[in-house]
C-alpha cells in the first residue's frame, strides 16, 4: 500500500474518530462540523481507508475489567514450529484470548507464541490455560500475570 498524505481536515476527522464518538444520533455529522467538512466527506475518508487496508475495523471496544473480567495473563508458549499456524488458529479462535501473536524466541527464552487470557478471576485464566494446553498437547508454557498497569491506551495517529 503507498503512503498516504493526509490533508489537516482529515488529520483532524480521524484524530476524532480514533476516540471516543460523540454519543448522538449523528456522531458523523457532528465530526463533520467540528472539522469544518461534511458528513459525506467523513463516511467517504472513512469508507476509503477501510477498503484499502489502512483501517482494519471500526467498532466498539469493551473495556474488560469494566465488564466483569478483571484478570487477564500473559501467555507465553513453546509451540514447534510446524505447529504455528495450526495452534495459533485454535488460541485465535477462543473467546478468552484477545491478542496471540508468533514472537521469535531467544537466547534461553524459548517461548514463540503469546496470548492474552481473560477472565473473570485467577481461576478462570488458569482453567483456559490447562484446557488449551490439553486441547494441543503443549506442556511448555509461562503465565505472566500482571503486577501492576502502568499504561493502556490505543495508538493516538493523530
């Protein structure tokens, strides 16, 4: 995909619509006017950027802990690699995991895929950790639990 050069207008359409929507029957009209463009002028830079890639998805975000899953736990697990693609789809596909990413592995750090467990408490990670670990035969693995949350926002473009 070339680079894109973005006009001050739809830096500032999309540094507001990176956060928070305004919460109206309009939200793209009220974007619109506070940067000085039209409604159309959104949803068209919106709908342009979603069919080339640059945007993913646009959607709501459910705050976790807010919703009643308040633990979570790094994952990280040795899976051969051979086997990536097949065990990254199984953990991909889970409800509880929302991150799994295949990360090189290193000196004497032997774990290559890492996922995000949540739950609604210690036990609930631990019991989708032993359930996955049966489901794929994977004996290797170390749950990171958090000490403490020292940031967590999304990326801010613009």
């Amino acid at each position: 995909m070339a680079k894109r050069e973005f006009t001050a207008r739809e830096r500032a359409i999309l540094g507001m619509v990176q956060g928070n929507l305004p919460d109206t029957a309009t939200p793209f009209a009220d974007i619109a006017r506070e940067c000085g463009a039209t409604e159309d002028e959104v949803l068209s830079l919106l709908r342009e950027l979603k069919q080339s890639g640059a945007i993913r998805r646009f959607g709501a975000t459910l705050r976790h802990q807010k919703a009643g899953y308040g633990h979570n736990a790094m994952v990280a697990w040795y899976v051969e690699e051979d086997r990536v693609d097949e065990v990254g789809e199984l953990f991909a596909s889970r409800p509880e995991i929302s991150h799994c990413y295949v990360r090189s592995n290193c000196l004497d750090w032997p774990f290559n895929v890492y996922t995000m467990i949540h739950g609604q408490d210690p036990e609930a990670c631990g019991r989708t950790v032993a359930e996955l670990a049966a489901l794929t035969g994977l004996d290797e693995y170390d749950i990171l639990q958090s000490v403490k949350e020292l940031k967590k926002t999304s990326m801010k473009y613009f």
